[in-house]
C-alpha cells in the first residue's frame, strides 16, 4: 500500500532473487510519485508548505534522510528531478535508459 507499493515493485523488477514473479498488487501506490503534501493542494499554507518542499526535496540531505523525498515528482523541473531523485527516477527509468533485466523482469508480471 502506498509507498510498500513502490518498494514491491522495486523488488520485483530490480532485486536478483531466484522464481519469477507473476502478479504484483499495489494499493494507492505513487508510480508516478507525487508533488506536494499529500490533501495540502491549494490555501496560503499549504502553498507555501509545497513552494519550501519543491525548494529543497533534491538537496541530498532531504533525498537521503526523509523517504517521501525519493518518490517526489516534480513536472515542472524534470531534469533536476531526474539528475538528483535518489529512487522513483530510477525505477520508472526517467534518470537513464532501462536496463534490459528491469524491462524483462517487469514484462514477466501478468498483472500490475
């Protein structure tokens, strides 16, 4: 559920673990991460709480230390996002191209 949900599936496809995996079944997971604090969307504090976020979530002391910060996506600067996401750029393959054994491993799954 939520963030387990990336971390399954970071398992799944990046893990060298013996047997193949058939099914993954996630609830209310960010696959495509998230940008902002969570029912905190719109209102002076919560823009203001996204504006300081946004700021600093891909300084490596925020990317290292707090979990939510390696899945943060933000659309509106992808490059720093891709250069600096300590996880979710990675297993989405956003930082580099995909690796043959995390594309294999994904289009083994049945379902997702």
């Amino acid at each position: 559920m939520s963030q387990g949900g990336l971390i399954a599936r970071y398992i799944v496809e990046k893990c060298d673990m013996p047997g193949t995996v058939r099914n993954v079944l996630t609830l209310g997971t960010p696959h495509l991460g998230i940008d902002g604090i969570n029912h905190c969307q719109s209102g002076k504090i919560c823009d203001m709480l996204n504006s300081f976020i946004k700021r600093f979530v891909y300084t490596g002391a925020v990317q290292d230390h707090i979990a939510p910060a390696g899945y943060f996506r933000d659309v509106n600067n992808m490059e720093e996002y891709k250069e600096k996401s300590v996880f979710l750029a990675g297993l989405n393959d956003e930082a580099s191209a995909g690796s043959a054994k995390s594309i294999s491993r994904f289009s083994q799954i049945n379902r997702l």
